[in-house]
C-alpha cells in the first residue's frame, strides 16, 4: 500500500508539472485562436489571432472578432452578450473572438475612424444575420476614466494578485459585445444590393479574464 501512494503521488506531480509547464507559451487552436493564459480554474483564455487580446500600459488593445445569429434593426445591429447596464441588454447571437473577414453576397464593408485612434473595420450581413472584422482600441480610449480599466491596469502592474491568480496576473478580453449603428450605400436600382457602408458609431463592451465586465462601453464615433 505504501509502495501504490508513492506511484499515485508520483502521478500526481508529474500531472500537475505537465499543467504548469502548458501555460507558459500560447497554443495555436484550430479557430484562429491562442490560448493567452489561464483562469484560476485552469482554463484557457483564447485571444484573437494576429491581435493583442491582452492589455499591456501605453499600447492599443487589437481584436478579430466573428459573430452569428446578430439581431439587426433597420441601421442598427447587436451582436454578443450586452450586459445589464447596456442598450437592449441581453444575448444577440453568438460573438466569437479571433477569425476574420468573412465577405459573403449581400455584405456591406463598414469603416470607422475615431478621433481618438480607435478603428473599427468589418463586413456585415443583415440577411444572413453575420459580422466579422477588426476592432482597434486606442490607448487614449482604453485610459479613459468612466471605463474603470486604467485603474485595473494599474493594480495588474503592482499588485499580481489583482487578477485572482490568472496566470502571469495577465488581464486579458475574453469576451466582446457590440452596438453598432450605420449608414449602407445601395446600388443595383431594385436589386438594392448593399455594398458600401459607414459606421455613426459603435459601442464595444469588454469582459475580461477576472470575471470583470467593464463599466462603461468603449464609444468609438
């Protein structure tokens, strides 16, 4: 008996090495995803590909998104979890980080160019209910006080249990939510086959890897 604890206490270890050691350095997924750290739980965080779904001081935060089954009305469209304190809260289809641009007949190209750096550039199918793209978020914008993220970023920097032990103490988007209005142009004459279109403005809501839901929407217009 003393000779079976040793091997399962042995097991253990290795198992629990083999964990510790798979957090260290982001995993391709097959979703254009990687895994950019780890819940306290010992779940992957999965940021978008080609973008920096982690924040770091001074720096944009850039995020692919693809979204399915988003519910649009008239010039207006949401897409995600929109949280309690948001416009038409509740769940819009299913908004995924990572993936890309997914041009289909019927899109319409939309662009947006804030003032304060942040972009958004994406395509949308009202018919088919999709949208995929780009978000980039200033820094400017991410510093803005209302959306409570400077303060977060801060503690991230001098305190690493802020995060409730999230691996490196990394604070990270793990999810995102979207209110976009805008403009299309047509073409076709009774086809009114949408091509081209403009972004009013976009509210983007932030989940991040500690649970977090950020305060306010980032409003880029």
């Amino acid at each position: 008996m003393k000779n079976l604890s040793k091997l399962l206490m042995a097991g253990l270890i290795a198992i629990g090495l083999t964990a510790c050691g798979a957090a260290q350095t982001p995993v391709a997924t097959t979703y254009g995803q990687q895994i950019v750290g780890y819940n306290p739980n010992g779940t992957p965080i999965y940021g978008a590909a080609g973008g920096t779904a982690c924040f770091t001081m001074g720096q944009p935060l850039t995020l692919g998104f693809s979204a399915q089954g988003i519910d649009v009305v008239q010039a207006r469209f949401f897409a995600g979890n929109i949280p309690q304190f948001g416009t038409a809260a509740g769940a819009h289809g299913q908004l995924t980080l990572g993936g890309g641009f997914q041009q289909t007949p019927g899109s319409i190209s939309l662009t947006k160019n804030s003032m304060t750096g942040s972009t958004i550039n994406m395509t949308l199918n009202p018919q088919a209910r999709t949208a995929s793209g780009n978000i980039q978020i200033s820094a400017v914008d991410l510093m803005n006080p209302n959306l409570g993220i400077i303060n977060s970023m801060y503690y991230n920097s001098y305190n690493t249990g802020y995060n409730n032990g999230a691996a490196n103490s990394q604070m990270c988007v793990t999810s995102v939510a979207m209110d976009v209005v805008y403009v299309a142009s047509y073409y076709g004459g009774y086809s009114q086959q949408m091509t081209t279109g403009s972004i009013s403005m976009a509210l983007i809501y932030l989940t991040l890897n500690n649970g977090q839901v950020i305060q306010a929407p980032v409003a880029i217009q």
